[in-house]
C-alpha cells in the first residue's frame, strides 16, 4: 500500500485538491460531493498532469487552478 505525503493543497470554492510532489500523485475531491466527485491525478517528472480518473471530464474548477498553476498547459486543457 502507498503512503503518500500530501504537501500541496489547494482549495477551490467547490473541490480540495491534495498533491504529493515527490510521488508526482494527487486526487481531488468535491468539497461537498466528497467521493461522488472526486478522482486521482497523475503527474510527469515535469509536474504536467499526465492522466486522472474518477470523472470523465476533468471538473473546470480542478483544471483552472492546475492550468494557473502551470501543471496543465492551456494550450492542451482541452484533452482533459
């Protein structure tokens, strides 16, 4: 089993969203949906988000702040 060191956290006016920058694994989680609206995040080595689950689309209040926060290339927030 994982343990991971959630050092990130960002909050959003719906989601909280928790990042362990050395695992490069994050989740996200609805802040009063919890788990029915929530999901994982995967980081690259270069700290761009390479892959989620747990939704389909990737919640627009989710991709703003990555986006903001350069994790997500604005240019490529359409394939997520």
């Amino acid at each position: 089993m994982n343990s991971y060191n959630f050092d990130i956290k960002l909050n959003t006016l719906s989601f909280e969203i928790c990042i362990d920058s050395i695992a490069k694994y994050g989740f996200f989680e609805h802040k009063t949906l919890g788990e029915d609206c929530a999901g994982g995040l995967w980081f690259d080595n270069d700290f761009q988000l390479q892959d989620y689950d747990g939704e389909a689309i990737l919640p627009t209040q989710v991709k703003e702040i990555l986006i903001k926060l350069g994790h997500i290339n604005a240019q490529n927030a359409d394939e997520f």
